[in-house]
C-alpha cells in the first residue's frame, strides 16, 4: 500500500517568492525603473500582494488563469508576479494580435480573468465576445488603482507547488493555430538561476530588454534574474523602436546590461555621436531572436569596447535560453550560438534519434529541468515534442571540433521578422481564403531591417484576374497581426512542387531572394 507524502511547507520558492525575500532583506532598494518612475522592492511587494488579495476577491484560485493583454509597464510585471503568488497561471498576450487571435488565447488557455491597459480595452472587448469565460476585468487606467487600494496589504499564507504550471506561453504553431508552451515555477527559477551561474549578476545590476516586449518570453525570462539577485529591471516603452531614446535610457538609467535584436542594435550603432556618451556603466550587450551578420557583430564589439558582446539562442519551450556565445569568442567563434548553459544537456540527431557525427547537420534536441513541462491541452503535441524522450526543437545545427554550435536551418517553417516567430501555415491558411488565390506559399527572404521578411507566392485561381497586393493587404491586415502581413508578393503561374506534391520552397528561396518582387506600398 502506497502512501503519499505531503509536500513541505518552505521548501519551494517561485519568483513571487524571491520578490518577497527582497522585500524584507533590502526593502528600499529599487526593483523596477520605467518611464522615469520607479518601485521600491517594498512597494512592489505590497503591490504584488494587493493585486493578488483583488484577483482572489473576484475569485480567482489555485490553477486559473489569468491573461494580460498590456502594453510594457510596472503594471504588467505586477500582475505577472501577483499571478505566480496567487498559484493562479499566467497568459501574456500579445497585444499586436487582431481581435479575433486575442479571442482564441482566451479561450484555449481557458481564461477566466483578464488585466488588460486601457488603450487596448476595445480590442479585449471585442475578443470577449467570443470568449465568455472571461468574467473578471481589471483594467490599468481605469479600475486597476482602486481595486488595489481596496485589497488587504497581509501576505497570503499559500503554499505554490513549484512545479505547477505558472505560465502559459503562446509560441506560432505548424498547424495555423498557436500552442500554449506551459512553464513551470521551476522552470524559470532554475532557468534565472543557471542564467545568472553562467553570466553573473547582483544587486547593482540595472538590466534593460527593449529588444522584446514583456508578452514575449525574452521580456519575461529577461527580468527573472533580477528578482533572483536583488537587481533593477528597467522597463521600456511600447511602440516604434527608437534608437536615440533607447541610448538615453541606457545613459540616464546606468544601465549595466541589456538586450536588442540584431537590427535594433546596428541601429543603435549607427546613432551620430554615440562616442560621446556617457556609457561606462554598461558591461555587457546581448542579442537574439534573430540572424546577426559577422559585420554587425564587428560593429557592436567596436562600438562598446567595454562591454561584453553576448549571444543568446533558445526557443518558448526552454524558457528560453538553452546556449550562450560569450564575449571571449565573439569573434573567434563569429556566427556560433555557442555552448549549452548550465542545466542544459543537448543532443544533435537524425531523424531516427541516432546521434550525428560531429560537423554533421541535425536537429538539436534539448534535456533539463527548463524545458516546459507540456503545450496546453495539446496531448498529442506534447507527445510528439518529447520523441524519444528529449525535447525536438526544430532546429538544424552542427557542431564544430570544439564544440560549439551553429545554426544552418530550420526544419519548421518559420520566418523570424523583427524579433518575432512567424510561422507560414497561419499565414498560407488566411491568403488560401481569399477568393482570387490558387495556392500560396510563404518564405522568408533577407531583409536589411528586419532580418528576415515574409514573402507571399502567390498562384492566381483565375490568371485573367489575379489579386492585387493592395487587396492581398488588406485581407491579412484583417485576419493576423501586423507583423505576420507579408510585406513583398509575387504573382506566378504555379508553384513548383515535387513528385509528392510538397511545395519546393528551396527552390522558391533561390527564385525569389533576388527578384523582381511585388511590393506592398502600406509597409
């Protein structure tokens, strides 16, 4: 007869949990700087609390779920944090996405709470239409203040299972509909804790990350460390990327580290009289999400002299950062990902599981205790990821005699634009739709700002009328994101195929990367 053993009390800790370790060791010292303003890791401790009595009040429990839809701002990281203590799930929600992608995040996590910023109350009102089970609102701006005045500033005596889900992260699927990646406490605790044994880090620590939005899981997993050492997380505005601005808050906050992506940085590089800055608090940059050109690299290493240069590669499901490239190889390993972090073991294998021989290319596949735990209510996903017992990535890399990795290919088809994951069958399902296309097909092709831009090939359904870009545009503005919209297109009579029928996308890679291309005039 087997006998459960009750879990103990005190032994786990979530971030919530770090917050308030901080909050009593150093309660004046400054958790959050955004806009100028900032809080004090006493004042977001209370806060945080405040927030979570509120949510519980409306009756949110153990296991729910609770999204926000925001732009960047101490309120945001507040309700992420009062989510975790309340052991209630967290959903970030992208709010670049049309009503009805708003819609479909609410109802597969299941939400039945939502925070959500003023400016975006008329896109979750029209995403609530179709999600009923949302019945709790709190909107910053307008309720949000007073809800917390209203709450008890008493700590909550709960126990959090740390390994319980605390987050479900929406990552772009193959299928046309994204899947929640499901975090665990554990997952990024550990994740903050081998990323700080790997890079470092303390109380003095002022860390920005304008290269990602908190929705995304690099401006989730980017302030985590923070909370683990004590430090600062600096905030950044919403919108446009601004690089002038971005190089005033790095010089007036004493930022000590932060992270863009790589055409953020060679814009930030390209500001006139970025010598005579008074950068000498920053010791390191960091970049990601995207491709980064050896000259770019150069560039950067050049420009900040003082810093160390960092590459951080990895996905959603790992929490994300599964290897760095440290400053020290930058250049001697130009174009690495790097090696694996502390608490990540890897593995390069073929399609049958067997392990490639070293400069061979395979796809990466991940084992440690920050791979997610599941993809929401997706059984047959969730297997499928985990064959052969590691976690598929989808990445096609080799090693080099040193062992370091690199990057040749994807086997999904993704397009990386900007920073963001766009995947192709969500896009080729919304053109297919339109009554003047044949057939479609999505690829990314190389592009000076953004990395890496979709380009729509598109075969007519009747060749005397083909679709005009202007009309292409304008179905997709109303059916995906912005950043999802193909920005080029191209009208051909068919698409080539193979004897399967499988669309040849290398092929159309090769035809049009250099091409005479259809642009959309709106972007």
């Amino acid at each position: 007869m087997s006998v459960e053993i009750p879990r103990l009390l005190g032994r786990g800790m979530t971030m919530a949990d770090q917050l308030a370790r901080w909050a009593r060791r150093t309660p004046g010292a400054t958790a959050l700087r955004f806009d100028g303003a900032g809080r004090s890791y006493a004042e977001l401790d209370e806060r945080v609390t405040r927030l979570a009595r509120a949510l519980a009040d409306r009756g949110v429990g153990v296991g729910d779920r609770v999204a926000v839809l925001a732009l960047n701002g101490m309120e945001v990281w507040e309700a992420y944090l009062a989510g975790v203590r309340l052991g209630a799930v967290v959903v970030p929600v992208n709010f670049r996405l049309v009503a009805d992608e708003v819609a479909y995040v609410l109802t597969d996590s299941g939400a039945t709470a939502l925070v959500v910023d003023a400016t975006l109350a008329p896109l979750a009102a029209k995403a609530r239409e179709q999600a009923p089970a949302v019945r709790t609102v709190l909107t910053i701006g307008g309720d949000y203040e007073t809800a917390l005045a209203a709450a008890a500033g008493t700590p909550l005596d709960l126990d959090v299972d740390e390994e319980a889900a605390a987050f479900i992260m929406y990552t772009s699927g193959t299928t046309g509909r994204s899947k929640g990646a499901v975090l665990t406490h554990r997952n990024l605790l550990l994740h903050a804790f081998s990323q700080t044994a790997h890079l470092g880090g303390g109380p003095s620590d002022r860390v920005g990350v304008p290269g990602a939005p908190m929705f995304h899981i690099a401006g989730l997993a980017g302030g985590l460390p923070m909370l683990l050492m004590g430090g600062c997380h600096v905030i950044t505005r919403s919108g446009g990327f601004d690089p002038v601005a971005t190089l005033d808050l790095m010089e007036c906050e004493r930022v000590t580290s932060i992270f863009l992506v790589p055409s953020m940085w060679a814009a930030v590089c390209a500001v006139p009289g970025i010598a005579d800055r008074d950068l000498s608090s920053l010791r390191r940059i960091s970049w990601g999400a995207a491709p980064a050109s050896t000259t770019l690299l150069r560039t950067m290493i050049d420009t900040f002299p003082q810093a160390e240069v960092v590459t951080a590669f990895g996905q959603t499901e790992c929490s994300p950062v599964t290897c760095f490239l440290r400053g020290e190889d930058a250049i001697r390993k130009i174009g690495s990902i790097g090696t694996p972090m502390v608490n990540v073991e890897v593995r390069i294998v073929d399609d049958a599981m067997d392990d490639v021989p070293r400069g061979e290319v395979g796809e990466i596949v991940y084992r440690g205790p920050m791979v997610m735990k599941e993809y929401w209510d997706k059984p047959d996903e969730t297997a499928i990821a985990f064959t052969g017992g590691w976690f598929h990535s989808g990445d096609l890399v080799r090693e080099d005699e040193d062992g370091y990795l690199y990057v040749v290919d994807r086997k999904k088809d993704m397009i990386i634009t900007g920073g963001e994951n766009v995947y192709c069958a969500e896009v080729e399902d919304v053109l297919a739709a339109h009554p003047k296309v044949g057939e479609v097909a999505l690829i990314g092709v190389p592009d000076t700002r953004y990395g890496e831009a979709p380009l729509a090939v598109v075969a007519p359904r009747d060749p005397a009328d083909p679709p005009t870009p202007q009309e292409l545009t304008a179905w997709c503005r109303e059916r995906l994101a912005h950043y999802k919209n193909p920005r080029e297109y191209s009208l051909v009579a068919a698409l080539p195929r193979n004897p399967s029928g499988k669309v040849l996308k290398t092929r159309l890679r090769e035809e049009h990367s250099a091409g005479a291309l259809v642009a959309d005039p709106a972007v």
